[in-house]
C-alpha cells in the first residue's frame, strides 16, 4: 500500500470535527445542574414557609372573622412581599 491510500484510510477514523450528540448532552447536563441548584435553594424557602403558615394559622383566622378593614390590609401586605419576593420591587437604599 503506498501512503496516499493509508492516509486516505486513516482519515476516515478521524472524529468528526463537530460531534452533533455533544453539544445538546452538555447543554442538557448543564440545564439539570441549574435546577438541581434551584430545588435545593427552594426546599428551605418552601419548609420556613410551611413553618410560618402553621404559626400565623389563628391569627388569619382571627383576621378572616374580623372586619374587612383589617383584610384589605393584610391583603396589601401580602401582595406587596409577593412583589418583592419576585424580584420586580426593589427596597429602598
């Protein structure tokens, strides 16, 4: 065999220069690495929110039962730490 036809052999082994399987594997591993990121920073939120619902339970029942009034306010209060958990209202510096 002369080198023009090994050469010619051997560079049909090469890899391709862009393998299409890896770009959307590493793309997937990345995506599944930011959500495991998310849940475990959520998990804690989620538990102290269970926590605190729990303790304030008589006091929003106390609430429901009172004058509305006190529940516009109540409502307000909450709809704004909605919005500032959110990210869409900032406080002020």
């Amino acid at each position: 065999m002369d080198d023009d036809r090994l050469a010619a052999l051997w560079a049909l082994d090469e890899p391709p220069a862009r393998d299409p399987a890896f770009v959307p594997a590493v793309l997937d591993r990345l995506e599944r690495r930011g959500f495991r990121t998310k849940v475990v920073r959520l998990v804690p939120l989620f538990v102290a929110t269970i926590v605190v619902c729990c303790m304030i339970a008589p006091s929003i029942d106390a609430l429901l039962q009172s004058d509305g009034a006190a529940l516009v306010i109540a409502a307000a209060g909450l709809a704004l730490a909605v919005r500032y958990a959110s990210g869409k209202l900032t406080p002020i510096r």
